[in-house]
C-alpha cells in the first residue's frame, strides 16, 4: 500500500471502493435490490436467486472488503461498520435513485443491519437470509452454557487453528456443502478470522435489529446449525417490524432456499 493511500484509507478513514456487479433496469423507476454475501464468499453467491427475480429490478451485487474482488487491506478490522461505511460508500457512486431492498446473508445480513441502523433513509426493507444474531450475558454465566455461548466458543476456537479451518472448509467444499463462490485458502484465512472476530463475534446486531424502523423479513433454515432461532424469535416479539420464516434447507441459500428468497424480495417490494 503506498503512502498516499495509507494516509486516504488508514488515517483519513476515506472508505475503500467495493467490486461490484449491476444489472440496469430499462425502468426509471425500477425498484433496486442490493445484494451482500456471507462470510468466504462474494456477489457470485447469488447467481441462482438473481437469475429467478424479474427482469425490471435494478441488481447490484457487492464484494464485501476482504473478499471476491475488493480490496483485502492487512491493517483494516472486518467490522460490520467499516464493512457498512463501504457498501453505501459503494453504492452512492453508482447513483441509484430511491430507497434500496438489501439482501444479506449469513455475515452479509449483520453489515445489512448496520447499513439500516447508520442510513435508514436510504433503505426501503432488509431481507436476512440466515442472520447469526447472537448475545452473551458475561454477568450470568451458567453451569451449562447457552446456544450462543457454545457457537461463539466455537468460533473462536476456529479463529486460533486457521490451518484446520481451511482443511475442513475444503471438504465441505468438495462436499457441497457451501456455497460454489466459496474461498478459504491459507492466504485468504486471516481476512475471514478477522471478519469473524469483528463481526459475527463481538456483534451488536441482535440489539441494533431490534430498534430497526425498515420492514426486515428473515429466513432461516430448519437444520441451520449457526442460527440461534431464539434469538429470531426475541426480535419478532420486540419489532413489529421483523417477521421470521423458516424454511427446509440448512445454512446456504440453495435448492428450495432460492425460490424462498425470491418470494420474498418480490413481496416486499410488492407492498407500498
């Protein structure tokens, strides 16, 4: 990175621009949907839901900072508000008029929270598509702890044997289990421990879901080993504007997932 840059994006904290993907609408007026993707992937992760909307939508995909395309800086910290600050700085300079639907996945969903809690004008609803929201009480720890407690351990017992993470992501890859835009190398494994850490970790997101003035609809998969439905639950009960489906697929956005989420985005741009 050279000095000039150091001093823009380090010091001056001017936003990195982000990789991105559009597809125009001929419409004026077409409604604009915004895709981010989970933690290891990139925009390409939502070929197949894209390939289903109607053809009048503005598309914009997003690489988020440290993965697919977009700059991967050593010094940056993942969190959902650098990650947020990024994406809308992103999304201004392609000039895109009225309030946006925002899709995200998995990590993608925790910065489409942040983005709503930072601009909520600029934003017409939020769709999460298996949003980890997680919260530990440090003050009430327990004999047997908590589905939170036991994810969160988990994720940090991934943080500190990057090189078994690898390993066990490459099977999975092998296997099907994730994503096809799925990448986790020995390279890429400290951007994805930092972003996990910053952001999935040490998270204010269920708190910040649930003040949200948008409609948010989340999804979750009936055998989504990450999700804590508890928690989904708690916000559908404090927000009246957070409505939960669950759906018969795992943690990916696969197979019946996709049309799930398809019906979904039409719907609520569907409603005024």
């Amino acid at each position: 990175m050279t000095l000039a840059e150091t001093i823009l994006r380090k010091w001056l904290t001017i936003p990195y621009p982000l990789h991105t993907t559009v597809q125009r609408s001929a419409l004026k007026k077409a409604p604009t949907v915004l895709f981010l993707h989970g933690i290891g992937n990139s925009g390409e992760a939502w070929h197949d839901v894209i390939e289903k909307l109607p053809k009048e939508y503005h598309i914009i995909t997003i690489d988020l900072l440290g993965f697919g395309k977009s700059p991967k800086p050593s010094w940056m910290t993942y969190d959902a508000r650098q990650q947020a600050r990024a994406v809308m700085a992103t999304y201004l300079r392609l000039r895109v008029r009225g309030r946006v639907v925002i899709v995200g996945h998995s990590l993608g969903a925790l910065v489409a929270v942040e983005i709503a809690r930072r601009y909520p004008l600029l934003v017409r609803s939020l769709v999460l598509c298996s949003p980890p929201f997680y919260k530990i009480d440090e003050t009430k720890r327990r004999l047997l702890p908590s589905s939170d407690q036991l994810l969160q351990d988990m994720y940090r017992l991934a943080s500190k044997h990057p090189e078994q993470f690898v390993k066990i992501s490459a099977m999975a890859v092998k296997l099907g289990i994730t994503n096809k835009s799925f990448s986790l190398t020995r390279d890429s494994a400290a951007v994805y421990m930092n972003a996990l850490e910053a952001t999935v970790i040490n998270q204010t997101s269920l708190k910040d879901a649930a003040k949200l003035a948008v409609p948010v609809r989340i999804l979750h998969g009936r055998f989504d080993p990450v999700v804590v439905l508890k928690n989904l639950r708690f916000l559908a009960n404090t927000n009246p504007q957070v409505t939960v489906k669950s759906i018969l697929a795992s943690h990916e956005v696969t197979g019946l997932y996709v049309d799930a989420v398809v019906k979904e985005i039409i719907e609520t741009i569907g409603k005024k």
